[in-house]
C-alpha cells in the first residue's frame, strides 16, 4: 500500500465489531477487499453481508487470534481467495479488570493469549509477505492503556503496552523497506468491548465488577466512524502513533514528568553521577 492509495487487500481480526468493524466499512467505500476474522461467527455473517451490500467483496473467517495455525490458515485463505493482503489490521481485543493478586491466571492466560500473542500470531503470518513484496501496512491496537499502567487493568495494560513496544520496533525494522506500521492507542469508543469480554472470559462467567465500572464509560465513548476516519487519515500519513482523544494527552504528559524526574535523581545519585552513561552511538530506530 503506498501512502497515497487505499489498500486493495486489508485482513481485519475484530473484524465483526466496534472498531474492526468501522474501518471495514470506511475501507469497503473506496473499494478495498476485506477479509474478516473473528471468532464470533454470527456477528461475523452479519458483518460479511453488510459489507456486501456496499458492492464490495468480503470474506469472513472464524478464527481464534490467540491460536497460531487458525491465524495462519486464515491468512493464507485471505490471499488466496482475496490476492496478496496488504494491510493487516491486529484488532482483535477483550478486557479482564480487578486487582493484581485477584485476577486469577485464566484471566492473565485470555488476556495475554488474546490481545498480545494474537498480534504477534497477525505479525509474524504476514511479515515475512509483506518483506518479500516490498510494501504494505500493519496496524495493531493497542490502547491509551498501553501508554501507562492503571488500577484494576493490569493484564489489559501490559497486554497493550507490549503492543505498542512491538509496534515501535516493527516501525523501526520496516520502514526502511517501505512497508508502513501503525499502533492505535484510542481512549474510550462506543463498541461491545465489554460485552464482548463478559461473553467470552473462561474465568468470568458473571460480569466482573470492575469492568462494569468501565462500562459507562464504553458506553458513552467516541464513535467507531471517528476512529476509522482518523486511522485512515493516520495511514496515508504513515503516522506510528495513532491517538484519538486529544484530551488523554496529559497521561503520556504525567509518565513522561515522573521519567523526567527518575533520570535526575539518577544524575544526582553518588552511586552513578561520576560513571559514563551516555547513549553508545547505535540506532534504535
Ligand atoms: N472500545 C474502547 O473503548 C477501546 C479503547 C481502547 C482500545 N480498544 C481496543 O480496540 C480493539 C477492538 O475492540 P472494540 O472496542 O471494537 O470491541 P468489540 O468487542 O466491539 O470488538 C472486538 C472484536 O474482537 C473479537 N474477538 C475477541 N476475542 C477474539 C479472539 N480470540 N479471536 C478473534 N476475535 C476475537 C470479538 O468477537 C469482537 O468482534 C480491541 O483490541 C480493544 O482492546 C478499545
């Protein structure tokens, strides 16, 4: 995909709901071929059809993002039945919330196999394709939750912070060969995310309270066609961060001040202030 020219091919994981689903529709309307994955198959008809309806040719695959083979079968689906992907959208996401110490290790497992390995599972399907072709986009969501860690999201945060780290050094590693890379880092959108979590947490068969205290917050978010018009937007600007709350700056603002401030009570601690810590000359991109 260059900067200028919409996708011919793009693969969507989360691809039947809230965002994923936004960013299908905006893609369908200057004519991009979508392939749909999601593990949620009635949703994922509904979503086929409806991207149909815009005269436009999409396929839905059910697939697990957490489990390797399912995410590799469905990209060799999609470049076979659609021709070679070249943006691939690692959106597939759920939410676990409680305090650490409470948070049983099923919920870690979900949390992390989901929203972590299911990016690195979308990254390492289509990297090694896109290198050899020399071109296209990956985009992963991570969340403004991934910038800096908060109370009662623990696994959510550091599922998404490592997201955000993988999506940094993918940037680094590929854009000098021209293939773009995006992380998404949206506040709060009205979608089912918390629904969706609810429906799907192996440990949570009852709503977890926690996450119900995010709900209104969820449910009162921007909406999906924002985010999908601003990731485009984003795109053909070959952005790395992608934000969509302006306003949620001062959490990067705040962790950036206690930074700041660590690196000075390192600069005046006797232990380390007499040492040579300056940065070696190597590039980290
Ligand atoms: N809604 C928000 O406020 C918000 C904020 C920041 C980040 N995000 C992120 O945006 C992404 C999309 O979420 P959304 O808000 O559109 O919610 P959503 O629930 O509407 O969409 C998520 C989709 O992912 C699918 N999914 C869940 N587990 C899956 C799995 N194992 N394999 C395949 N598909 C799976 C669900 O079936 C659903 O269709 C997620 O990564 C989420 O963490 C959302």
């Amino acid at each position: 995909m260059s900067s200028e020219q919409p996708p011919q091919v793009a693969f969507i994981t989360g691809g039947s709901s809230g965002i994923g689903l936004a960013l299908a529709r905006r893609l369908a309307r200057t004519g991009t071929k979508l392939a749909l994955v999601d593990r949620d198959e009635e949703s994922l008809g509904h979503a086929v059809a409806e991207i149909e309806s815009m005269q436009t040719r999409a396929i839905g695959l059910v697939c697990d993002v957490g489990d390797r083979a399912q995410v590799f079968h469905a990209a060799e689906r999609a470049d076979a039945e659609l021709g070679p992907v070249d943006l691939v959208v690692n959106n597939a996401g759920v939410g676990a919330a409680g305090a650490i110490g409470d948070i049983s290790s099923d919920s870690w497992d979900w949390v992390m196999r989901v929203n972590l390995m299911g990016v690195i599972h979308g990254i390492e399907a289509f990297v090694p394709k896109l290198k050899a072709r020399g071109r296209g986009y990956i985009l992963n969501t991570a969340s403004m939750a991934g910038m800096r860690g908060g109370a009662f999201m623990g696994p959510y945060c550091a599922s998404k912070a490592a997201v955000v780290s993988i999506s940094e050094t993918l940037y680094a590693e590929l854009s000098p060969m021209g293939i773009g890379v995006s992380v998404l880092c949206p506040g709060f959108v009205k979608t089912r995310l918390h629904l969706t979590s609810f429906e799907t947490d192996p440990a949570n068969k009852e709503a977890d309270p926690q996450l119900v205290a995010f709900s209104p917050l969820i449910e009162t978010g921007i909406p999906v066609e924002a985010v999908a018009e601003r990731i485009v937007e984003a795109m053909k600007n070959r952005e790395l961060y992608i934000f969509t709350h302006p306003g949620y700056a001062s959490i990067v603002e705040e962790r950036y001040a206690q930074l700041r401030q660590a690196f000075e009570a390192a600069a005046q601690s006797p232990a380390i202030s007499s040492l040579d810590t300056a940065l070696p000359a190597i590039s980290l991109g």
